[in-house]
C-alpha cells in the first residue's frame, strides 16, 4: 500500500500518543499469535477437521499469524527504537528501490532493508486473505448447490495445490511494483507506523502512483465474487427451509441432495468472515485512492492500516462464537494441556 509524503501532524507525532500506540500494537501482537496458534493447532490437531474447508481455514490462520509474527512486532520495535534515539528514525527503517536505486532519504548505498521483507509479508498476507475467503466460499458452494458431487470435486490434493497457488500468486502480486518500476521502495512510515510503499526520488506522477489501484481492485474483485457465490448458496439455503416447513415437501425431498446443517452452518461462518474483512480493508482502499489522488491522511492512515491488521484476531473470535465445534476442539485442547501439565507436576 501506498506511503504518505514527509513530515505528520502533532497527533501522531506526541510522545503520549506514540506510547499509546506501542501499547495497543504489543496487545494486538499478543492477541493474533495466541488467537491464530490456537486456530492451527485445533485445525491441524483434530482429525475431523482435516478437510479442505479445514485447511483453507488453516492457510488463513497462517496468513494472520505472520502478521502477528513479523508485521506487528516489526512496528512495535521501530516505534521504540524511534523513541529512544530522540525521534530520528534508525537508518534501517527507510527504505532502497528493489532495482539498486537510492530512496528514502538515508545514508549508504545497498537494495535491502527489512521493511522490503515486512512490506512484502503484510501486502502478501492480505492477498492470501482474501484469496482463502474466496476458495473458501467457493468450497462451500459447491457443498451446497451440488451435495452429491462436493467429495469429488473438491479434494484434499486439489484444496492444498490450491492453496500453494494462491500464496504465490499473492506474494508475486506484492511485489510487482517493486520488481516491474524503479518509481517504489518499501519503508517504514511515521504516520502509518508500517512498512509501505513509498516513491523513490525523484517524486513518482501521479499516474506512476495510479498502479497500487491494482491492489484494492483485485480485493475487490474478489470480495464481489465472493458475495455473489454467497448470495447463490443462501438462496439455495432458503429454499431448502422453506420446503422444511411442510413435511409432506421435506419428505419428498432426498436428504443427500439437501445441503446438510453443517454445510450451512459453514457457510454462514464464511459470509461473517467476508464481511469482517470487507469491513477492515474498505478504509484501506478509501486511503489509497486518496493518497493517489494527492491527499495525505496522516491520522487516517494510522487507524486505517491497524484496523486491517487487527482483522488477523477477528476469525477467531468468529469461529469460537459461531462453530460449536471448534469451541469443542479448542475446549479438548486446554483441558489435554492442562491434564499433561498435573501429570508433569
């Protein structure tokens, strides 16, 4: 995503509010490794979720908990270390055109920073992100509007070369800018507290800016397919309920062509994930179609960049509150940890 132009205004400058915001990005860490390690480890863990909605659902815990790994930590450690040196940002925070050419206004020659890996980490897991949403609509679909042919045509192998295809492809999409135009670096910006896209000097044109439209489109695009499949297989439900409500219907109506309560029950859990992140990545696209057309939101850009990064907690908040079976499973996790610890002890 785009950076923003020199220099920021008082709020996100004041020492209370720089504290404020290590504060909440150490907490949000904390909550997206725990949340996302407890989500793998019951995915992986259990065998009755060991399907291909299972791993879907496990390449998107994967996706947040980089974030929480690598992202966060990242801007929780530069914020410090910015403090600490009397509010000069460290030299290795800015950043150097992918192609060798000089950016960001720091000293020394060389291509990489360490915010080329974590720019490329936090654009790349938000298009694995939405990625996974889409397959894991689509997996629901076919579950739903074809019962009898789900086994065969949504397999194991075909699920996981899917998967690998479709974080290549993310990765591949966040770096174009940087491999395909000598106009972008990556480098830890003051107002958005990430790493992000920024011009090389001299200043980039605005229609040089105008390709990181590509990012919020291609979200985008998924996004509305992902809403259409969905809107699809709920029509599909609804008819399947309201056949239900005459029992001469439902009875003549074959259980293995209906869709079974744990395919809807699945399906409803995806629309709520699809909507918590259309949620979280709208102020994203707002902010990058108003940075390309020349505004420079500094206190904007800080919530609109941490309200998609705090997304990364958010699906395990929605499954522990909608799949009754995962509580189950994160239920038989805690209760075996805490069996093995008595014993030890």
């Amino acid at each position: 995503m785009p950076g923003l132009g020199p220099g920021c205004n008082w709020c996100c400058c004041a020492p209370l509010y720089r504290i404020l915001a290590i504060g909440f990005m150490a907490t949000l860490a904390g909550a997206v490794v725990v949340g996302n390690a407890i989500t793998v480890t019951v995915f992986l863990g259990t065998r009755q979720f060991r399907t291909p909605q299972g791993y879907l659902k496990v390449s998107l815990a994967l996706a947040d908990l980089m974030v929480g790994v690598l992202v966060v930590p990242f801007s929780v450690y530069t914020e410090i270390v910015w403090m600490s040196g009397g509010g000069a940002p460290p030299v290795w925070a800015l950043g150097y055109s992918a192609r060798g050419v000089g950016g960001g206004g720091g000293g020394g020659g060389g291509w990489w920073r360490p915010c080329h890996l974590v720019g490329l980490v936090f654009a790349g897991c938000t298009f694995v992100s939405i990625s996974t949403i889409f397959l894991l609509t689509a997996e629901r679909s076919v579950a739903i509007l074809k019962p009898l042919q789900k086994d065969t045509v949504v397999t194991r192998r075909r699920t996981l070369a899917t998967i690998g295809c479709s974080w290549l492809a993310a990765f591949v999409l966040a770096a174009a800018p940087l491999l395909f135009s000598d106009h972008f670096t990556l480098q830890y910006n003051e107002c958005s507290r990430m790493c992000n896209y920024a011009p090389v000097p001299p200043p980039s044109t605005t229609s040089t800016w105008s390709i990181l439209l590509l990012f919020p489109a291609f979200d985008f695009t998924l996004l509305g397919g992902t809403l259409v499949v969905n809107a699809l297989s709920f029509s599909t439900i609804r008819r399947c309920s309201k056949k239900r409500k005459f029992l001469v219907e439902a009875d003549s109506f074959p259980g293995p062509l209906r869709p079974s309560f744990s395919d809807i029950k699945a399906a409803k859990t995806i629309s709520i994930v699809t909507f918590a992140f259309a949620a979280s990545f709208s102020p994203i696209a707002a902010f990058v179609a108003g940075n390309v057309s020349g505004y420079c939101w500094c206190t904007f850009s800080f919530f609109a960049f941490w309200i998609l990064a705090s997304n990364s907690c958010c699906n395990f908040v929605i499954y522990s509150v909608s799949d009754q079976r995962f509580r189950k499973g994160v239920h038989q996790l805690f209760c075996k940890n805490l069996h093995a610890l008595s014993e030890k002890n």
